[in-house]
C-alpha cells in the first residue's frame, strides 16, 4: 500500500528567503505520481504541482519546485523567495491504486516570519 | 466557472440524525470523490466515483453512503451520524487520466464542516 510522510510538523522562514518541505513515499507501484496542495487558513485545498515516477526533470511552477529523489523516495517541495502569503498547511500526497485516488501525508505548518 | 462547489458551508447536528452533503462540479469531470479532514491526520478518502452511476469504497467508509444520479453532482450521505464523524468534509473532482500522465489534478470544494454533539 502506497504512504506519505511528512517529518516536519511545523517550519518557519523568513520572508524572502527559500524553504524546503519534506516527503517521503513509499509504494511498490513503478508507475506513480506526487502532488503538492496548499490549504490556508481559509480552509480550500489548493493544487501547487505534480510530479510524475517517469518525468526526466524536476517540476517546476512558478516559485515553487519539486526536488524529486527517485532512488531515495522523497518528493521535497522548495519555495524560492517566501511571501507572508504562502503561511498555510502544505500537504504531500500520492496516486493510490487507480481511478486517480490519493493518499495524503498528516501535512506541514509553514509559517513565513517578516 | 465555478469549479466545485459543496453545501452546506457548516452544519451541527445531534447525534443519530441523518444529513445530505452536496457536491458539484461544473468541469464535466468523470472522476469525484469524498475526503474527511481531521486534526493532524490530513485528507482521508471516504467514497469515490469514476462516473454518473458509479460509486466505490475509499479508506474509510464506513457509516457513509452516496450516489451519483448526475455526472455533475455527488451526493455524501451521512444515516445515523455519530461523534465520531465531527470532521471537515471535502469534495473534489478530475478529469480522465490521460495516456502519458499517471496522475490527474484534483480539484477540491471549500469544505463542509459538521459537528455532531
């Protein structure tokens, strides 16, 4: 069975500077894929990347990338130049098993200090 | 473009009582599904569905049932509800996966949240 953790209950960083987010994965699927969601305070889950077990390169969106370490099975989202803005739970998860289905890591609490 | 949207925003209710939560979508997505978020254990999956008149067991079903009459809507029911269900209930939906992706972008609603005393 596919599963996500996250080590990191809560992170702060100062504003401007970069953050990494840690995730590990384990699954015996070869085919897969890892996705990124931020939730505010407001509550929404909101989509910040994808990775597939196949892409060559690293994905990138924006300010934020995936540091994708296939053979040590970890997925660390990096966020470049931290905003006030990007305070929030971010959570890793993983495809399960067909029809899309994903598994979540417990998730990690960003604070960006000014 | 709404995307999706989830009633109700936020519901108590006693304990025994049933409920209806509704989803829907308007991306004409064939995938939905229905998570649970509970304090420090992220989002768990509670039912899914990969098209109008479908419906599948996630991780944790039990005490939940739903339906989906229409490709649009998906429908969480919730017969006797318990303590034990007091969570923050989340909708999503995905397109199809596609030949060269192994994975498809969920979509997430703003959440409901139910207290049960």
């Amino acid at each position: 069975a596919q599963k996500i953790t996250q080590t990191q209950p809560g992170m702060f960083v100062q504003e401007k500077e970069a953050v990494t987010l840690d995730c590990t994965y384990d699954t015996s699927d070869p085919s897969y894929g890892l996705f990124w969601y931020k939730q505010p305070s407001s509550g929404e889950m909101i989509f910040l990347i994808y990775q597939g077990s196949y892409d060559q390169q690293n994905a990138t969106e924006g300010r934020y990338s995936l540091n994708f370490q296939k053979a040590r099975k970890s997925a660390n989202l990096v966020i470049s130049a931290s905003q006030l803005g990007d305070s929030a739970m971010y959570f890793c998860a993983i495809i399960s098993g067909g029809y899309n289905k994903l598994i979540f890591g417990a998730g990690t609490r960003l604070a960006v200090h000014p | 473009n709404a995307g999706v949207t989830q009633t109700p925003k936020f519901r108590v209710l006693k304990t025994g009582q049933s409920m209806t939560l509704l989803c829907a979508q308007d991306m004409n997505h064939e995938y939905m599904y229905w998570y649970r978020q509970d304090p420090g254990m992220g989002l768990r999956l509670i039912h899914y569905s990969v098209g109008e008149g479908t419906t599948a067991k996630g991780e944790v079903p039990d005490g939940y049932n739903v339906s989906r009459l229409k490709k649009q809507n998906f429908l969480l029911g919730l017969e006797s509800a318990a303590p034990s269900q007091t969570s923050v209930y989340f909708c999503a939906s995905s397109q199809l996966l596609v030949q060269h992706r192994v994975g498809e972008t969920q979509y997430f609603g703003p959440g409901t949240r139910l207290l049960v005393l």
